[in-house]
C-alpha cells in the first residue's frame, strides 16, 4: 500500500505510513444486487490518531481536539462502500482520510478584529429607521371623541 502525505503549512509534510492504518472489509449494503451478498467491498480505515508519529506534539493534539467527536478509542475511522469494487472504496477512504487530517490540523483563522460601524452606515440606519416609523404614524387611525 502506497504511503500517504498530509501538506503541513511551514515544514515538512506528514507521513502515513501503511503500517499505521488498520483495515476491516465487513460486508456491503446498498447497490450491487446479489452480488453484495458474497463480496465485502465495503471498507473501514482505522488510522489510530493518538500513537501516530506522523505529526509533531502540537499538530496531533490540535487534530485530536477538532477530531474528539469522531474518534472511537483513539483511532479515526472511515467508512467507504459507495463503490461495487473494494478497490475503490480503499482509495476513496484514503482519499478522505487525508482531506480529514488536512482539516484538522490547519491552523486556526486569525481571531477577528472588532470595527465600528462608519458614519454613513450610522446615518443611513437612522434615516430609514425615520422613515419607517413615519409609515407607521400615518397608519395610525386617530380616534375621535364621541359628541353627544
């Protein structure tokens, strides 16, 4: 099985060895008719997050963090069975598993600087908020006291 690389920004990127991913080939469900009774084309790619040496100290725990959700003891699993051929749902499981891992150890976004709203954003508010409550003055029916 081929290794896997994972792009990290600003050095060397993650390697995956094969020997770090574990695979069960249960049988499939969905299309496929009888043949999905006798093949196990379905897939599951376990790659166990916490005892990997791919990634640097910070990079696994930042993935674990974000991943924490979708780990079952430790270890990521993918599930693949969109395609009739094993072959296929192997190579979409990687294929995910490297998108996932890429997600998950991207730094996080710059934290967002507060602004204020300019003056003519300010006036423009004011002006319609003028407006609308004059259309709601004029809806106003104006009762009139009874002369008796």
């Amino acid at each position: 099985m081929v290794d896997w690389q994972v792009p990290v920004a600003g050095r060397s990127p993650g390697l995956i060895t094969a020997s770090e991913l574990r695979w069960r080939f249960p049988r499939s469900s969905g299309p496929g008719g009888q043949n999905v009774n006798t093949t196990d084309s379905r897939v599951e790619l376990l790659f166990d997050l916490r005892a990997t040496t791919a990634f640097s100290r910070a990079l696994k725990a930042r993935a674990l963090q974000r991943l924490g959700a979708r780990l079952v003891e430790g270890c990521l699993v993918i599930a693949a069975s969109e395609h009739r051929s094993q072959w296929q749902n192997r190579v979409e499981a990687q294929r995910r598993l490297v998108e996932l891992l890429k997600e998950a150890i991207k730094p996080p976004p710059p934290p967002r600087r507060p602004t204020k709203p300019t003056r003519g954003s300010v006036q423009r508010r004011l002006a319609a908020k003028k407006q609308r409550s004059a259309v709601k003055q004029q809806r106003r029916g104006r009762i009139q006291p009874s002369e008796d």
